[in-house]
C-alpha cells in the first residue's frame, strides 16, 4: 500500500482552508469622505502646518523694533483647514507705519512658501489697535520692558 499523495503547493483561498486557523479580522480604517480631503503622502496635520506657519512669521520683523512681528503681538489669528489654506489676521503698530505697503506682502509670501501651504489669506486690521500690552513675555523680555 503506498501513502497518500501530498502536495506542497500552499491553498490560494485561506479562508476555506480548513487545516488553518481563520485570522482574526483586522480593524478597518474609516477612509476620507466627501467632506474631508485625502491626505497626501508627507502632508501635515492642521496643527503641524500652523506650528510651521507660525515658526516662519517669526523670522518676519519689523525693521524698527528688533523683534520678530509675532512675539509683539502684531499677528492676532493664524487659522489652518486641513485643506492647507492658511489664512492669518494681523495689524501693525500703526496706520502710519512705515512699513504698511511692504510688511503684508512679505509676510504672505513667506506664508506662502511653507510646505503644505496651499492658499494665503492675509487679512490687515486696525480694530483692535495694537498696544504694547499684545506683546509676549520675550518680546518684553528683549526690549527690557
């Protein structure tokens, strides 16, 4: 009598091999839905973009006040959809600021260039007006105020 025959080609179809234990089902991931955009590979989260944004408006002065326009308070609101537009509500220290016409631009533009950035909005407001108040702990500290 001879012994049965084996085969060592492997099943293709698991799950009606019975000589297997079944896997155990694994957890799906909700995918993206209409209202929310995929991620693209390397993209950052709204908050990772908004540090981002944030550290590049602290390379941005105001060439009379040696203190970047963030740390004085100049920068009110820095919003971030997961979208990457990016859109930032700010003042200068006053209407008749000499730097008024080239500030904005620069600041939009560097905003702009951030990785992940997709869309600047930058919104220039007088109300309220900036006082000294607004400024951080390190910009008092650097002033020696």
């Amino acid at each position: 009598m001879n012994p049965p025959e084996t085969s060592s080609v492997e099943p293709t179809d698991r799950a009606h091999d019975s000589t297997r234990p079944a896997a155990a089902p694994q957890p799906v991931e909700p995918g993206p839905t209409a209202t929310s955009p995929r991620p693209t590979p390397g993209s950052r989260t709204p908050a990772e973009l908004r540090d981002a944004v944030i550290a590049v408006l602290k390379t941005v002065y105001d060439p009379e006040i040696p203190v970047d326009i963030y740390e004085l308070g100049l920068v009110y609101e820095v919003e971030v959809e997961p979208t990457g537009d990016v859109e930032i509500v700010m003042t200068l220290t006053t209407p008749m600021c000499p730097v008024a016409e080239t500030l904005p631009p620069e600041v939009e533009a560097k905003v702009r260039d951030v990785p992940g950035v997709s869309h600047v909005q930058l919104e220039l407001v007088w109300e309220p007006p900036w006082s000294m108040d607004m400024m951080s702990e390190a910009a008092r500290l650097e002033l020696n105020l």
